[in-house]
C-alpha cells in the first residue's frame, strides 16, 4: 500500500522531511518526541531524535504532531 | 481516498473551516486543543492553535470536537 | 459509505433520534456525555448535551450508550 | 454487514443469548458491565443490565467476556 | 472471515492450543490473563483460565502473549 | 495477507531480525519491551527477550521501537 500523496496530511509531512523540520509527535501513550522526520509509509514515520537515535513510529499512535517551537 | 461528503460529519467540518469556527477537540489522550481548522483529509485535521500555531491532529484520536462557548 | 440500517445497533441509534430520548454516551477517555442524538453517520453522532450545546461524537471513541436513567 | 456466524466467537455469543446467560463484559475503560446479551451485531452487542436497563455496547471497546461466577 | 493460516502468528497460536500451553495475555487494558487457549478465530481466542473458566478475550484488545514462566 | 515488503518500516524490521539487533519496543500500555525480533508477520513480532523468552507482540499495541542504547 503506497503513500497516497493525493492527501494534505501525506504531503505535509513530506514537506517536514524535505525542510528538515524539528517536530514535536504527541502519542497516545502521552509521551512526546521530539525530532526530525527522516521517512513515512503507510504503517510508520521514522523519527531522528535529539540524541540522533531512530525511532520507528506507528502511525496508529499518533494523536498529533506540530513543529517545534 | 478522498473526502466522503456525503457524511454529515465532514460536511459539518467543512462548514467549521469556512466560517472560522473556533473549537475544541477532546483527544483519546485526555488532551483538549482549542484553535480553529484550516484543513481536513481522511486521515487528519490541521488546527491553528490560540498561538498561531498548526497542529496535525490524527482523526483517530479524537474522541469529539464542539465549538467553543 | 452511507448508514447500514440492516444493523440493529444503526437502527437503534436512529429511534433514540425519532424520540428524542436522553442518553450517556461512555467514551474510551472515560468521559460521560449527556445529551439528544440529532444525527449520526457511519464515523461519528451529533450529541445536543444539556447545554444545547452540539458535540460531534467520533463513534470509534465510543464505549457505550444507554438512556439516561 | 451481516454477522459472520462462521465464526466460533459469533456463534458462542448466539448461544449466551438464546441460554440467557449472566456475563461480565471487561471494557478497555476499565469497566466491567454484568447482565444478559439480548442481540448482537457486526459493530454492537446490546445488554440487559442487572438494573433491567437496555446499555448498547460497541464490540470495538470489549477486552473480554466471561460467564458471572 | 476464516483464520489466514499463512500468518506465523496464527499458526503459532494453533501451536499453543494443540501443546495446551499456560500462557500470560497481556491486555492493553493492563490485565494479564493466564490459562490455556482453547480456540481462536479471527476476532477472538478463548481461555480457559486458572478457576477453569472460559474467557473470550477480543483480538484487538491483545499487547502480547508469552508462554508462562 | 503477506508483508508488503514494499514498505519501509516492513523492510526495516527484517534488518532488524537479520542483524539480531537488540531493540526497545513502547508499547500503547506503556511497557517497555526489550529484546531481538526474531520474526514478524502483518500482524505480530515476536521478539526473544533477554531471559530468552519468546513473547508474540500485537503490532496494533505497538507505539514504537528504536535500537535499545
């Protein structure tokens, strides 16, 4: 199942990865990440954190993700 | 996947966008964001928070939206 | 994806409607909302609490609903 | 979309109803309900409580069920 | 919707109930569930826990599952 | 249903599994899990853990995994 780029929320967080954004991802566990977008799919977004560790998240986990103020 | 508006439930958050609405969305997190949506896809609503800042909430997190009193 | 009415569940959501009868909607958050059903579609109920007040209800978030004793 | 009955788990709930079996039934909220299914359905099932209320529970908010010792 | 046995999830389970293994359920309630699966289809397996009592626990409310220590 | 190995985050646990990379997985109850994947399918991993135990883990439990540090 490819990414259907036709939607906002697709091509936004394309964007974040393409201007190397700082983002801030809320989970529904109520943890906070923070880091950059490096890839999305369907199913997940890979996350550089602060201590430029990866992190493979689940989309089904994401309550909301904004950028870093 | 485009927008289904045949629902009464995305039209109404259209009609939320168009006429600037400010709300507020009770998350499954237990969070509440007040702002004002910009945009909605299948998959997410963007919402301009009371700091000018937009957030990409997931629509699988929200558990209601209410305009705000 | 319109409203499948061969659904007992559907059907009944769509009498509480007819006869305007005051329900509890148990969310997943815990929260007890109180209120008429005005409308619902396949994702989600248009609640009017006590406050005339509207909440559109995403129904993934519902635990369960009974009439208001 | 009508009740897969192929499945063991669609059939054994068919069978606590016709027997008027006294369950509990664990939320993912935490709850636990106690009374007696009366039907069921592709998203629902509804149950008679202790109270002789009439609670319609949605499928997708059950951990389990079990018989009430 | 019958069991896709090509899934080594599935088959692992089959596994289990053939073995009569004690296993623990982790739910995402928090609970952990220990007994023997008894059958499983594709939205529930059933345990028959330690005061020899059967429980249908839903799929979607499953964390893990391990073999009891 | 196969593993769409066309995804990233797919192609990436099998790296994980080949190298028997040790890993954290969050986990939507909060726990943390910590092991090496030795297989997954569309719907579960399972990941031997550090007392050698096989636990078979829900991906719809999953929030994320990283490489433990």
């Amino acid at each position: 199942m490819g990414l259907d780029t036709s939607l906002p929320s697709i091509r936004q967080v394309q964007n974040l990865i393409q201007q190397a954004v700082t983002i801030e991802i809320k989970l529904l566990t109520g943890d906070i990440l923070i880091g950059r977008i490096i890839w999305q799919d369907s199913q997940c977004m890979c996350l550089m954190n602060e201590n430029s560790q990866q992190m493979t998240v689940w989309k089904q986990a994401i309550a909301y993700i904004k950028a870093k103020e």
